[in-house]
C-alpha cells in the first residue's frame, strides 16, 4: 500500500528535526511555502502538520506560524527513564556525524575519536610476510574465490581462539566476512525486515547508527550502566511489550562506555531471549583487548543457537585487513545465502595470511605486546583526565579496551566542547553521537590507543576548554 503524500512530507519534517536542520523552538516553512517548494497542495502540507502537532513534534502559534516543539527532557537520568517513553524511533542521523568523517582523515588533527590500535604496534613486516607467501603460493586457492563459509585452516584458527571465551565453536559453523561490520550487517538483513525494530544498549555505537537508518529499521533504546552495562529489568519490559525483532549488545569493553557485562548478566540475557526467541546479535570485536582475564561472552551460555556471534581482526591486528567472523547459530543457512549474494567472498589473499599468522603462533604474542600498551594509556590518559578537567568528571575504569567514556558536568556541552577542540586540531567523539534521544549531552568518548606527548597535550588542552566552560556557567 503506498504511503499516502502528507505522511510522506511529515516523515521529511520529522527526519529535518531528528538531524538537527530544524532545531527546537524554531519556526518551520509556511503552508503555503512549503506547498510551493514540494510541489503539493496546500491541503497536504496542513494534513501533514497537524498530524506532526498530533505526534507532539510541532507547535501552532496563532498569527505566526508551527515551531518546533521541545520534546526531550536534556536532564533526564537514563537510569530512571521512564518505560512509557522507550517507544521506538525512526533514526535520522546527526549531521555531525558527517564532519566527524571528514575530519578524522586529517593527519594533522590530534583524534582522539577513532577507536583501534596504535599502527606502531602493528605487526607489518611478520604480516607482511605471510601476505607475501600467501600471494605467491603454488595454491591455487589465492587467485580463487574462497566460497562461504571462508578458509577452512582460518575458521580452524578461529575456533580456536574462542575457547579462551568460553565458546564452544565448530569450525563449521563459522563464516568468515569482511569484517565485523559486514558480520553485523548480514545478521541484520537475515533477521530483520524495514519498519522492524532493534533493542541497543545506550549510549550506543553510533557508526551502528548509520547501519540502522540504511535498513530503515526501527530502535529501542536500553539504559545500561558503565559498570555493568544494559538494564536487564528494562530490556525485560520492551520485549514484553513491543515488537522487537533481535537485540543488538557489544558485551565486553562496551563501545563507548567501555563496562564488561558480568558473566551472570550474560547468562541471564541469553536465557531471557531465548525463553522469548528473540535473537541478540553479539558484537565481541574488543573481547581480545582485555586487561587481567578474557572475559565470557554471552554466546558461550546459550543452547538454542539464538545468538549471533560477531568479531573481526580490525581492533587487534589491523584495520585495514578486512577479516572478520560470524557465527550464526541456527541461521547458519541464511546468513550464507546471504554472502554469497553480498560479495560472493572475503579476500583469499588475506584469508590465508591470517591463518597462517594464527598458526604459527604470532597472534597471542602479538596481543600480549598490545594488552600492556593498553593497559598503560588507559591509566595514563584517564589520569590526566582527573588532573586537568574540571572537579565534578567522572571517568571510566575499564579493564580492557581502548576508550573513556567522560561525565563532564550536566551544564557542559559537548558539541561546543568539539567546536573549541576542532578548532585546535583536537577531535573527540561527542555524547549526542551515541544516542538517538538528545542525551548525553554533557559526555564524551575518547580513545587511548595512542599516548604520546601530542595526545597528553590535547587532553591538557581539553581540559582548559572544559574547565572555561564550566566557569562560565559557575
């Protein structure tokens, strides 16, 4: 049935004021300018904007126009938000997100928003190698497509290292993907339909965000703490009383807020969803990043094959090899198909080089080198964090990863705090990023994979900004 035109122009409304083109308290086009700029009648515009002053998004004032309305509460405690209000939104993305991109790829810039490894840690020339021989091997297999479900010595390799996670893995049930993005994406478009709704821990991964919107699907978002991470009670709630299609969680060393859920809580969320048979899609790319001890995933406590297991080698080897993993469970077939109808493969080349870098014994020494390194600029950066910014931050105490999820005080805005920063060739990643209800305005995520005397500077540099602020409004 097709989408009557007022909804169509009300739904162009509400994405304008999702993405910040339409701010709260601002006047929108009249009637009969907006009739005139999208070609519809004057009648459609008014049905469009009463249903929108309906929804709670606009207001009228008479003899002067329909304004944006405020409908958020900027102070509200995400831990004692009220379960009326999880109603699912359609996502619409912040137009910051699109400077953060272009901003990033500046070398000049001191960013402290990307999330990965120190390329200085990089194992290039033992890696090198293996591309090397992989490329001139008498196999054939290199300059052949490796079929789904991928290189069968890598997925040997991979099942492998998921003992030390408490997964119990065949290399048969695993499909090899060009990173976990793709992992992610691939479980989405087999257990989701447009309009369908995904339950997220917020704040949220906002490149994740992106993924949504392509897909134009629906998200409910869940409080979780930086200790323990999602709210078990309100997950519990949504389920019960929406139509939720998966639940999507980043169980250890959280992306942003860096918590490693409990193993209890793990446990207790596969049993929960399964009990409902709804799918979680589990994204353990930072699992290996740990401190003191590999944490469980919640994969590991299931039976059904409800949960879909996905991670890659972008946070422990290198971006820019694309490897990464899925475990589908009882969508093994679907996911498959849908691979094959992606991409047909993952690079051959990199496949094998990977494996034979496992093999060989390169991998856990490799991650023995970046743990330590982690470890360190994690206490180091979060310790010049609680020098140099202002009295009332709170940071995180990760115990694996590479990010900090600042508090800063509720009057400070973060976006502002990223203007300043830009400005002085500084990037964080802003609060707001990672949630679709104008929340955590006042919170910033930074990534400690590199501490240098350049990053000590920026922080340095941060911290005045912040402080400044903070004294204006004092």
């Amino acid at each position: 049935m097709r989408t009557p035109r007022y909804e169509q122009v009300a739904e162009q409304i509400v994405s304008l004021i999702h993405c910040g083109a339409l701010k709260e308290g601002e006047k929108i086009p009249s009637i009969r300018q907006l009739s005139h700029e999208l070609s519809v009648s004057i009648n459609t515009v008014k049905e469009a904007y009463w249903r929108l002053e309906d929804r709670n998004y606009l207001m009228a004032v008479p003899q002067s126009g329909y304004y944006v309305k405020s409908r958020f509460n900027d102070k509200a405690d995400p831990s004692v938000q009220d379960l009326k209000q999880l109603n699912p939104r359609d996502i619409s993305f912040c137009r910051i997100y699109g400077l953060f991109q272009e901003q990033a790829t500046d070398k000049s810039i001191s960013s402290l928003a990307i999330s990965g490894i120190n390329p200085e840690v990089w194992p290039k020339k033992r890696f090198g190698r293996y591309l090397m021989e992989a490329a001139c091997s008498s196999d054939l297999l290199a300059a052949e497509y490796l079929l789904p479900p991928g290189y069968p010595m890598l997925r040997e390799q991979i099942a492998r290292l998921g003992l030390s996670a408490g997964l119990s893995l065949s290399p048969d049930e695993i499909i090899i993907t060009n990173g976990c993005q793709e992992a992610i994406f691939l479980s989405l478009m087999t257990l989701c339909n447009p309009g369908d709704t995904v339950a997220l821990e917020s704040p949220m991964y906002f490149n994740l965000l992106q993924l949504l919107q392509t897909l134009n699907l629906k998200v409910v978002e869940i409080p979780s703490t930086p200790e323990e991470g999602i709210s078990l009670d309100t997950l519990k709630y949504v389920i019960e009383t929406h139509p939720v299609k998966a639940v999507f969680s980043i169980s250890n060393f959280n992306n942003p807020s860096g918590f490693s859920m409990p193993s209890w809580k793990k446990k207790e969320m596969a049993w929960l969803l399964e009990q409902k048979q709804i799918p979680l899609i589990e994204d353990d790319i930072y699992g290996d990043l740990y401190f003191h001890r590999r944490p469980s995933t919640a994969k590991s406590y299931e039976k059904a094959g409800n949960i879909i297991y996905c991670s890659s080698f972008s946070k422990t080897l290198s971006p820019g090899l694309r490897i990464g993993w899925i475990a589908p469970g009882r969508h093994f077939e679907s996911v498959l198909k849908m691979k094959m109808l992606l991409n047909i493969s993952t690079s051959s080349v990199d496949q094998m080089a990977a494996a034979r870098f496992l093999t060989k014994g390169g991998y856990e020494r490799h991650m023995r080198k970046v743990r330590g390194q982690l470890k360190k600029n994690i206490a180091l950066m979060r310790e010049e964090i609680l020098r140099q910014f202002p009295n009332e931050t709170r940071v995180t105490n990760p115990s694996g990863g590479s990010l900090l999820w600042v508090e800063l005080p509720k009057h400070i805005d973060t976006e502002q705090v990223y203007q300043y920063a830009l400005a002085r060739d500084i990037l964080i990643a802003p609060g707001r990023l990672f949630s679709l209800q104008n929340r955590f305005n006042n919170c910033m995520r930074l990534s400690a994979s590199v501490w240098n005397p350049k990053v000590a500077n920026a922080i340095q540099t941060l911290g005045r900004l912040c402080s400044k602020l903070s004294n204006q409004k004092s």
